[in-house]
C-alpha cells in the first residue's frame, strides 16, 4: 500500500543522513568553535534518521503484511536479499578498493569478509546488518503485535531498547566474568527493536496513528524531548533522552511529510526517481563524500564551516542527481 507522505519521508531522511555525515568533520573539531556551536544542534536532532529509517521499514512491512506461510516468507527473505543486501555487498567491495587504492591498508580476503559480515568498514553500513535482522525476525514480531496489545508491546519493546542501548555491553561484560567486551551494540536489533515494532503497530492502525501525529501535544513533546536531547549530549542519559525524542519526532516527520504532499514537486518524475535510488544514494555517499574531501574541499579550504559549506550541497547535488538520471534512464 503506497503512501506518498511515507515516499516525502523517505527522501528526508536520505537528507538527514547525508547531512550527518558531511557534518562530521565539524562535530569531531573543537566545540568551543563557531561552526561546532552551529552545526552540532542540528547534526544531533539529525540523528532521528536511522531510527526513522528503521520505524519506516517496519511501517512499510506491516502495510504490506501478509500471512507468512513457510513459502512465501522464503520467497520475502530471497527478495529482501537481493534488494538490501547484494547492492551492500557491492558497495562494500568499492568502498574497499578506494580505501587500498588511499593507502589506508592492504588488500586482505579475510579482513574484507569480516568488514562485510559486522558492516564496520564504512560509518553507515551499519544499518544494512540491524535491517536484515528485523525481517529475518518479521513472522515473529508480526505474531507478538497480533497476540498481544499494541500498549503492551510498545511498553515492552520500548523497556528492552532502552536497557539494551544503554547497558547490554556491560550486562555481556559482567556476565562473563569480565572477560568478554561487547562492541557491536549499535548493530544488534535490540537496540533498535522498538522503533521497527512501532511502525510495525502504526500500520496495523494507520488511520489512528495520522490523527496521533497530528496532535500539537506530541509537537510540543517533540521539541521539549529535543532540547533535552541537545543537552544531555555526552552524558550518562543520553541514549534514553535520544529514545524519547525519536518517538515523538517521527510521528512529527510523518505529520510533516503529509502536510506537503499536496505540493507539485512530489508528483513528478525528478522527484519519483530520487525515491526510486534513496537506498543507493544512502550506500554511495560516503563515498561520493570521500571522493569530494580528497579532489575538492582539500583544494579550497580547511576551515570546517567553509569546508562543510563546500561538501553538503554538492553531495547533495552529485548524490541525488547522478542517482536519479540512472533511475531515468533504467
């Protein structure tokens, strides 16, 4: 079931990421700069983005939801496969190349097997291992959303992100006698679990969950969460204010997204095909982003906020354009 707020959505969050990641030799820099103090309260609220990402997928799912009999889920996952994580793999071979072809190490079998397994050689890849592993779950979170209340799942689920964000490195830590160190916690699905169950939940009562995002106490919310947000940065309640912010932002971005649907712009081809390549546009501007470091922001400026005036617009630019001519001309 197509829904045009959720294809606006889709494009903004692909916006959000990029603007993360060109942001980043800023928010690395001193913070007692002018481009930090600038740069830092949007690059943070722009971190909704990957939750997002991931709320959309399991909203996308639950629309689309079907019974899943032993067949058709294999023919789901065989699908899922090929969409998600072939073109990953692609891109993780590029980006590899172009990290040996800098100098930044030699070429090794198993070291590039393991950087396509954990999705650690590029800042992003991350997201391809956590997405694979919720519809690999999907009949079972679909089962739990059917056999238990919306309340109770969503409280649940919400519990389990919540810990397991915050502390599962230290529970696995102490549980093994100190000796084993956790660090794939941003990839494991249960630091992430709620957002996937909460679209998942938002498309089993859609119609309820627009006039939900429509409601100016969960606007309200949203910017109370994300001055907290902004301000717990650094501290031990970081992750827990993140999570608050991001479920009431995103029903914000869905309300956003509906209310500028109307316009011209988002019915045209231009606009179809970004959409289209979004996937592909989020696994290549990292490295469209290196490419521009190296041969151009390098040649102009290393001041960061004229530096990253430099490299987001024409990331933007170099991104969604090349993408959307391939996707026309497909």
């Amino acid at each position: 079931m197509r829904k045009q707020e959720l294809n606006i959505l889709n494009v903004i969050l692909c916006v959000l990421v990029i603007f993360i990641h060109a942001s980043g030799a800023v928010i690395s820099g001193p913070e007692d700069s002018i481009a930090y103090k600038t740069i830092f309260p949007l690059w943070n609220l722009a971190t909704v983005a990957v939750p997002a990402f991931i709320f959309l997928s399991g909203l996308k799912s639950g629309l689309n939801a079907e019974e899943f009999t032993l067949k058709s889920y294999g023919i789901f996952v065989v699908k899922k496969f090929k969409k998600i994580y072939l073109p990953y793999l692609v891109w993780v071979v590029l980006y590899y190349l172009w990290f040996i072809s800098q100098g930044y190490f030699a070429f090794s079998g198993l070291e590039l097997l393991k950087y396509i397994l954990n999705g650690t050689l590029a800042a992003h890849f991350y997201f391809v291992i956590i997405i694979m592993q919720f519809y690999l779950l999907l009949p079972i979170i679909l089962k739990a959303t059917d056999k238990f209340s919306s309340i109770t799942v969503l409280g649940v689920t919400f519990l389990t992100t919540a810990i397991c964000e915050q502390f599962l490195p230290t529970i696995i830590y102490n549980l093994s006698d100190r000796k084993l160190n956790f660090v794939y916690n941003d990839r494991l699905f249960l630091s992430y679990l709620f957002y996937y169950v909460f679209g998942i939940i938002s498309a089993k009562n859609y119609d309820k969950f627009v006039k939900f995002c429509k409601n100016k106490l969960v606007l309200s919310s949203c910017i109370i969460m994300g001055v907290l947000f902004c301000i717990s940065y650094k501290s031990p309640f970081y992750n827990i204010s993140k999570l608050f912010f991001c479920t009431f932002a995103i029903p914000c971005l869905i309300a956003f997204s509906r209310r500028i649907s109307s316009f011209k712009m988002f019915r045209t081809k231009a606009f179809k095909a970004i959409n289209s390549a979004t996937y592909n546009i989020y696994l290549s501007h990292l490295l469209i982003m290196q490419i521009i470091d190296t041969y151009v922001v390098s040649a102009i400026s290393e001041r960061l906020l004229v530096s990253f005036c430099i490299r987001f617009p024409l990331l933007l630019i170099l991104s969604f354009g090349l993408w959307s001519l391939r996707v026309k001309k497909m």
